[in-house]
C-alpha cells in the first residue's frame, strides 16, 4: 500500500515581488494561526517553517512575546525550524557565506529546540556540486530539492545518494513537481482527483519505495484548515493508498535503508524545470555588489580581526553576525538572482551599502586599534601595511599618505630608507580630517600623496614605516609609452581600444582582448533572451582615446570611447544606433607579475541589451575550469542537449552560460588563461573553437518575467510586472583581472591566484589628528607581526577568524587542485593544541602539533577547518 506523507509547510520568499515588509504583516498572521493549531488540535502533529530563522527573526521583531510559545512547540517537534538562516542561492554565493548561512541558523534554531537536519532548499535556482561536502560539515546527511536533476545525470529516480569529489554524501529526496504540489488541496472529489492523478504518475515513475510525499504549502500560503476532510476524500478517491500527516524526517527515514543509486555533480539542467542559466548577470550592479563585500568580509575584516585578537583586542563576534546576516537575507535564491521588484532591489541595494559601510568602517577600526598601540618612541608619523595571507609577500602597493607637512620620506622601523613614487597629490581641508582644528580657527590645508610602495610584508601580519617630514621634492618615474613593457608582458593597444598582448613566458600572442560584443535582450529578469537572426555589434571600429604610461612598478593603460548602440529592441529591429554605452577602462599590469588588472567604468544609456567582454586565449578547448564553492568544476563548452531540448520538450534551452565564484580559466598542457573576478560571476565559452572567455558585464532588460521566450517557451518565470531599473541606465563599475600561467589551470593553481588578487595588501596611515577620539588602549603591539606562515604553498585559504564559541582561532581552507595535497603551516606563538574541526567548529580530531607546526591533508576539492589554541 502506498505511503502518501502530507507535510504541512510554508514557503517563504521574504522578498520578492513584494516586500520584506509586505510579506511579514502576513508572516504575522499566519504565525498565529499555525501556533494556535498546533496549540489545539492534538491530531495535527506537525509544521515545517521552510527551513530558515529569518523567518521567526522578522516575525519575533513584531511579536517578541511569542517566543516561549515558539520554544515549547519547537521543543514538543511539532513546530518545525532550521538548519538555514535563509534559504541560500548555491550558483553565485560564496562558499563561507552557505557555511555562515548554516552556523548562524543552527545556532538561532538551538535557542528554541532541535534542527531540522535536512539540506532543505526547495526553489534554489541549481545545486552546486560542493553542497554535500557542506551539508556533511554540518552533520547533516539529508538534501532536499527540486531544480537542475534530468536522466542524464545517472537515474530517473526521486531517491538517491549525491556525492562530492571528497566522498560526502547525502541523501536526497528530490521534489520533482516541487514544493508546491499539495497547496490549497480541493474539497470537491473530480478537481481534486483530476489534480492529483497527474501528480502520482510523476511520484509513482520516480520512487524507489512504497513512500511518496505530498508537501501541503506554497509560497506565503497560510495553513490549510480543511486538510482532514480533504484528507477523507483523497483515501476515499485512492484506496489503495495510506494518506497522513507527515513531516520530512519520516519520509527520509522510510528510504534510507533502500539501494540507492549514487551520483555526483552539479545539477544545472534545466529539462523539467527552469534553473535560469543567464540569471547570474541580471542586476550587475547588485551581484558586483555582493561578491565585493564577500571578499571583503573574508579576506580581509576576519584576518585582521583575528590579528587583532591574537595581540590582545576584542573579536567583535556580535557585529560580525549582523554583517553576515545583513548580506544573507540577500542571499535567497530571487534575492540574489534578481528576480524582484525594483522596490525589492531598492532594498536590497541598501543592504549591501549598509554591510560594506559597517565591513569598511571595522576594518578600519581594527587596524587604527593596532596601529595607535604600538610601542615605539618615535614621533613621526607611521603607514603600516597588513598582508592577510599566510605568505610572505613582495609587491607593489598603491596607498594615500596624509601630512601637515609639504613632503616627507620613509624609513622601516631600522631607519632604512624606502624608496617609494608619488603618482598623486591633492589639498584637503581639515575638517574634513578632524573638525576639531578648525574648530579653533587653523585652516591650513593637508596634503593627501598618492604613492606607490614595493616591499616584503611579513606573512599574516604587518610591517610599519614611518613618514618622516622633510623637505625634498616628491618625484616619480612615470613616462608616456607608446606599449607597456614588463617582466611577463608586452602590451599594446589598438585604436578600437582592444588590447594586443604578448606573455614572454609562453610566447603566446592575444589581440582583440577586450573587444565587447553587443547584442539585444528580449528576456527578463530571469533569462537572456535574443532576438531572431539578429547581427551582434562589436566595438572593432570605436575611435578610443588611449593613453599609456609606466614607472618604476607598473604600466597605467586608459582607454575611452562612446560604442553606439540601438536605443532600444525597436531601433535594434530597425538597425537604428541611436544611444551608446560610454565606456572607460583603467588598467594596471605590475612589473613583476602574470596579471592584467582591469577597471571598467560604464555609462549605460540603451536598453533592452547585453553587453559581453572577450578575452581570446588562443586554445580550442572542450570544457572550461571555473571555481564553485571551495573547488573547481569542469564544464563542457558546448552541451550536447542543444541538439535535443526542443525535441525533448526541455522547460528551457541548456546553452552553456554558467556562473563562477573567483575565476574562469581555459588552458592545455602548456599554458592557460583566466579570468579573475571581484564583481561580474557569469561566462560562457565561445568561438567557433571555442576558444574565448566571454564575461557578461551586464544585462539590461524591463520585466520581473515574460512568456514565450525563444529559449524558454511558455509561461512566464515570475510574473510580468514592469521593472525600468533592470535597465542599468546609468553608471556600473566593475573590476576583473587576467591571468596567464603555464600548464593547466588546476596544475597553476589559479585559485590560489585569484584568492592573491582578492586580497591585496592594506595600509593604515596614523597622524596625530582624527575625527573619532579613542582613549589609550593598555594593549601594546610591536612595529612588525607575523600570526602564522604557510610552509608548503598549495592549499587556498578560506578564511581566517575567532571561534564562536573557544578561546581559540579558527583557520580554514581547501584544495583546488585536481590531486591531493599536504600543506603545513607554522603559528607564531605557542600552540597548545589544534585539532580538526567541522564546519560548525565541532572537533573531529587532534593534530599533532611539533615546534608550533601542523599539517593537513586535502583531498581535491575538499575543505577542511583547524581550530589553533
């Protein structure tokens, strides 16, 4: 007899075409009813709050006396929450921002009862292949989902073990029709068998056992009151099926015992339901936006605070949380893809200026915290700069001193002189330093240089030079060049503005890098969509306006020109150009490394349109490398269901434009190129080899969603509501880098590279006045600091921060490399214990530590955590 489990449940998008504050006045009214039957109907055994705590956060703002009421229904398992904070996107969000989305979860859902264990994500928009691996850091060994799985990824199955390349596992319990199959369930017995006909030929096709699920909720849907009697009529419809109230944890624990088939990968196919592949370029300034202060966050405020820590300072857990969880209620699968109203992306806007703005502001606190509690008996003025990976690091950087005074120089803390370039000088009034000066009447202006600096910093820590007033004239070596020339490049630029490049080391050259490609866009907020037989338009015959300069450490390359475009899907019809994109890029190549690095502002004036940058490499390729979280994944140039998904009647067309993290590489045996990102996410390989990067900078279209679309037919995604802000009229900068290295890109390690790129090296310049007064700390800090050192540079580090609940730091990272790895490192001071732990900083095992030193093994694509005591 076949099982029916009806699981009662509410998905909840906080956002969407509606408001935050929209869909909390109706959390608040569907809290109380949900509560009150639980309360008072001992037959109804249980409710599923979709998975995330954000949801009883936004409810408990309002109605901060029902927590007692939440804790003894969580605690009596019959009100149902966790593991999430929100439900995460799992395509273009970080890896430690899934973990954080877990830990804060769990450890807001362990305040009312137990977790659910389940790796509950209904609607996101793709599986990463990496999920297992974080579900398992977790101890959580169950995944449920709905979007990406067809046949051609192993089985035809509900039911089955998805794996990652570590060897975690979790079962799964797929939804095939989704989350939604059981909402507003009819009374009258021909609308409710006509319905549910349908859905047990899907569920019976698809199951391993006697067991089907039946979820009872939908998004923003209040609880059923009349499930019993529809629940009478369905076992009087289907007698030959049992038909109960259920939750999740029974399914899953009624399959787990079957043999199950195991498979591993990505799920991105979009054939029984649409994953929206082009999404990850929708709203490019708000997805720029969020991969800045994600690599903010970890690579830059969590080390130095956890240097701060270690010489003595508080580790400000608290206002950590609330940036984490600030970014993370963007982080749901139509909050991050953009699929929202334009009041929504208002919002969500605001939250990622107020997450970088408290990001900025503490890192700017914990380095004046360790800066102005140095012991020296000097006078002068100090620039300390702080290297926040664990290698010694030599490299140029470019930083703002401040002076009273007309001119100075440098000296390290022995009194040797450092040779350093002005590039830049300007006059700052002082109260824009501190008001208090002219506050008693000076009014002598500062001076604020710009300059460039080249030194060894010490590894995971900082060295200090002091600025020292003098007299002298503050010179550089800039020259107007016709190309730029260093150590690994020849750089010229064409007048179209396209750059022509020579790598010395491979011997490879490049031309036409750069050359934007231009096209219209008849979709929406969800999907590109192109017109019929359109002519693209590329920017081989813009007149740019170029200047060339290099000093002593690197080459400056500006390049601006107007590229004329059609003002909208009507001009572009009639082959009208009649607006433009201005378009203006600042490109720096250091002297001493393989990096183009490139700035590109834009001033969109059209709409209706998608705008692509080409990097051409010169290698006819097959698949592509790109990161996900912690790893790398390889990806088919061309997927073969191209030939087949209108035939197969796929809900969308699979073309193969895929997101990526940090980078995206091509290579061969013998050379690679790759693109480093710290905005844009999306690519696609294209060609007719297959042989160029294509980064999309961004789209511009004017509806949440449309129907009838040429790569996906039929009904809307979303609804079609107007979105003129979607149209990125206006100005986007962005910021990407390219990268040559010989042999492949997991052989060079080009995650290890792109971590470099996304952590540059920060200065803090002390002078004797500040707007924010601090009283004296009693902590004292010395002039230079190492917290800990890499002894063998292969693995990537994630992260480095306090643990949230030890005296102790917690250091993570993960092999991006396709073999396994050893990687050793060196602490400071004294280690009294380090010890493997899980992602939730539970300990899985010792270490052994010798002379302050620890190794740890990786296997591919596996993260691993170490907590240092």
């Amino acid at each position: 007899m076949k099982q029916v489990h009806i699981v009662p449940h509410m998905h909840w998008d906080r956002e969407w075409y509606f408001s935050t504050e929209e869909s909390r006045i109706l959390l608040v009214n569907n809290m109380e009813e949900i509560m009150e039957r639980l309360e008072n109907d001992p037959d109804y055994p249980y409710y599923v709050l979709d998975g995330q705590t954000s949801i009883l956060e936004d409810y408990f703002a309002v109605k901060p006396e029902n927590k007692e009421r939440v804790k003894k229904l969580v605690q009596e398992g019959k009100l149902i929450v966790g593991p999430w904070y929100t439900q995460t996107d799992e395509m273009v969000v970080g890896g430690e921002s899934i973990v954080r989305n877990l830990l804060y979860g769990l450890k807001d859902t362990k305040e009312f009862g137990d977790p659910m264990m389940i790796g509950y994500l209904p609607d996101s928009f793709g599986q990463s292949a990496q999920m297992p691996q974080i579900l398992n850091g977790f101890g959580i060994e169950r995944s449920m989902f709905w979007r990406g799985t067809s046949e051609r990824h192993g089985t035809d199955r509900t039911e089955f073990y998805w794996k990652s390349n570590d060897g975690s596992k979790v079962l799964v319990q797929l939804l095939p029709l989704g989350y939604a199959i059981g909402k507003y369930l009819p009374e009258e017995e021909d609308a409710l068998k006509e319905r549910m006909d349908k859905y047990f030929g899907v569920l019976d096709k698809g199951a391993t056992s006697e067991h089907l699920l039946v979820p009872n909720g939908h998004d923003q849907m209040p609880i059923q009151q009349n499930i019993y009697p529809v629940m009478e009529k369905l076992k009087k419809l289907y007698p030959d099926r049992d038909f109960f109230l259920s939750k999740f944890e029974n399914v899953f624990d009624a399959i787990e015992s079957e043999d199950l088939p195991e498979i591993e990968g990505e799920f991105l196919d979009g054939k029984y339901m649409r994953v929206h592949r082009s999404i990850f370029s929708t709203r490019a300034d708000i997805k720029a936006a969020n991969t800045r202060v994600e690599n903010k966050i970890t690579n830059i405020l969590e080390p130095l605070a956890s240097i701060a820590y270690k010489l003595g300072f508080e580790y400000h857990h608290g206002l950590l949380e609330l940036i984490w969880k600030e970014i993370m209620k963007n982080h749901a699968h139509d909050s991050i893809g953009c699929c929202c109203s334009d009041k929504v992306h208002q919002e969500i806007a605001n939250r990622l200026f107020l997450a970088e703005e408290k990001t900025d502001q503490l890192i700017e606190f914990y380095k004046r915290q360790i800066v102005d509690a140095m012991e020296t008996d000097r006078e002068d003025d100090r620039l300390t700069v702080f290297n926040l990976l664990p290698y010694e690091r030599e490299e140029v950087m470019t930083t703002d001193v401040i002076t009273k005074n007309g001119a100075f120089r440098l000296v390290d803390e022995h009194g040797k002189e450092q040779a350093f370039e002005m590039i830049h000088s300007e006059e700052i009034d002082p109260g824009l330093i501190d008001r208090q000066i002219v506050h008693y009447g000076n009014y002598e202006t500062f001076m604020k240089y710009t300059i460039q600096w080249k030194g060894n910093v010490p590894a995971m820590g900082y060295r200090t030079l002091f600025v020292v007033n003098e007299e002298r004239e503050m010179i550089n070596s800039i020259e107007q060049k016709d190309v730029v020339d260093t150590e690994y490049f020849t750089i010229s630029v064409n007048p179209n503005g396209t750059l022509k490049v020579l790598d010395k080391r491979t011997d490879q050259h490049f031309d036409q890098v750069l050359l934007l490609e231009n096209g219209g866009d008849d979709g929406d907020e969800y999907d590109y969509s192109p017109l019929p037989d359109e002519e693209l338009i590329y920017s081989d015959s813009v007149d740019a306006h170029i200047g060339i300069a290099q000093n002593a450490y690197e080459g400056t390359i500006t390049i601006d020109y107007s590229f004329d475009v059609p003002q909208d899907l009507e001009s572009r019809k009639r082959g009208a150009l009649d607006s433009k994109v201005d378009v203006s890029f600042r490109i720096m190549v250091s002297n001493d490394k393989p990096r183009i690095d490139v700035s590109c502002e834009m001033d969109n004036q059209a709409k209706d349109h998608r705008l692509r940058a080409f990097i051409p490499t010169g290698l006819q390729s097959s698949f592509s490398v790109s990161d996900n979280q912690f790893g790398s994944i390889k990806r088919l140039v061309y997927d073969e269901a191209m030939d087949v998904w209108e035939e197969e009647s796929w809900s969308e067309r699979p073309d193969p434009i895929y997101p990526m993290l940090n980078y995206v590489g091509l290579s061969n045996d013998d050379y690679g190129v790759s693109v480093l990102t710290n905005s844009v996410r999306e690519y696609e390989i294209v060609g007719e080899d297959y042989d160029t990067i294509a980064i999309t900078l961004f789209r511009s279209v004017g509806y949440i969603g449309k129907a009838e679309m040429i790569r996906r037919p039929g009904r809307p995604s979303g609804i079609k509501m107007p979105t003129p802000d979607s149209q990125m009229l206006g100005k986007l900068n962005l910021e990407f880098a390219i990268l040559t290295h010989k042999g492949t890109t997991l052989e060079a390690n080009v995650g290890r590279a792109a971590k470099e790129y996304l952590t540059p090296l920060h200065a803090y310049n002390k002078i004797p006045y500040n707007a924010m007064k601090l009283n004296a700390s009693k902590v004292r800090t010395p002039l230079s600091y190492t917290l800990l050192q890499e002894e063998e540079p292969k693995a990537v580090l994630s992260t480095l921060k306090k643990a949230e609940n030890k005296d102790a730091l917690v250091m993570r990272m993960f092999n991006a490399k396709e073999e396994d790895i050893a990687t050793g490192y060196k602490v400071t001071e004294e280690v009294n214990q380090a010890a493997l732990v899980n992602l939730n900083e539970e300990v899985i095992d010792s270490l052994g530590v010798k002379n302050n030193r620890f190794k740890v093994e990786l296997k591919s694509n596996q993260v691993r955590t170490v907590r240092i005591k």
